[in-house]
C-alpha cells in the first residue's frame, strides 16, 4: 500500500499529470471512487489506469469495470516472456524469504 501511494506520490512531480491512487482491496480509496474523484476533477481528461497485478484474472477484471478509458496490460501476458526486471524483482523476494527462513530455523535449532 505504502508503495503504491510513494509510486503516486512520484508520478504526482511531474507537472503534466494529475495522479490518483486507488486501491482493490484492504486499503481506501477504492479503484471505483478514485477513479470518480479523478473524472470529478478533470471531465474532459483521458483516465488512464495503471496496475501493479500480475496477470489477468479476478482483479485485473475489476480494473476493467471501473470507467477508466485506458488499462494497462498486467505484468505476465499470456504468451509474452516475462520482463527481466520482473524475474530479477522475483527471484530477490524468493532471496529475502530463504534468508528469513534459515535466520527462524537458527534460532529453532
């Protein structure tokens, strides 16, 4: 959530573009009234939706129902290779979990 709203945050610097964090789930404001805010503000700007899911499905459905009039694709496309700086982003938190894991298992030991 932090991140999303440090991401909005840096967006928000650039002069040209008005930014509006909105969230799915477990944090507010919800997508649905972010995106009415942001239509409120500008009427006749272009709303274009960007996300941090990673693949298509339940959530990334929502995005689609919310009125914004661009979506950005998810991160995994089916068909498509992943990006490497995903991979690179995965294999970091797959790191960080197994130095965890081994520190709790040390001091079970």
């Amino acid at each position: 959530m932090n991140d999303c709203r440090e991401s909005g945050r840096m967006l928000a610097a650039h002069p040209a573009v008005c930014v509006t964090v909105g969230f799915l789930s477990a944090a507010r404001p919800r997508l649905a009234c972010a995106v009415a805010s942001a239509r409120i503000r500008n009427p006749s700007a272009r709303l274009a939706l960007s996300t941090y899911l990673l693949a298509p499905g339940f959530f990334f459905g929502l995005t689609a129902r919310v009125g914004a009039d661009l979506v950005s694709e998810p991160l995994l496309v089916p068909d498509e290779p992943p990006s490497l700086g995903l991979v690179g982003l995965m294999i970091d938190r797959y790191a960080d979990a197994d130095r965890c894991a081994r520190r709790v298992d040390a001091r079970v030991a």
